[in-house]
C-alpha cells in the first residue's frame, strides 16, 4: 500500500500491519517534525527489501 502524506499516522500503520497484515509506504513531511527528524536520521540501507517479491506475475 502506498499513500501520500494524509493517513500518515499511528492509528493508520498499525491497522495496515496488525489488522491487515500489509506493508506499506507512506510520504512523511516536515509538517511532522518529530517523525520527519526521525527518519531523516536513518541509514538509507536501513531501509532494504525484508523479503524478495514472490508474487505471482511480477518480476521485479
């Protein structure tokens, strides 16, 4: 799932992950600065793929 910056909060992630069971990307901008400091301190190999994509039909 992706999303742009609207639903980007805590109630929204955990309802994708616990609820769902989805991974999702969702745009942070400085109108959260706590957040936006947060992830500006990582890494960006924090960020690699958990898993190869095995779903059917894609191949990337």
């Amino acid at each position: 799932m992706t999303s742009d910056a609207l639903p980007t909060q805590r109630d929204t992630a955990r309802y994708l992950v616990d609820e769902k069971h989805a991974q999702y990307v969702m745009e942070v901008k400085q109108k959260q600065p706590t957040l936006h400091d947060a992830l500006e301190a990582f890494d960006l190999e924090d960020f690699s793929p958990s898993e190869p994509n095995t779903r059917p039909g894609r191949t990337d």
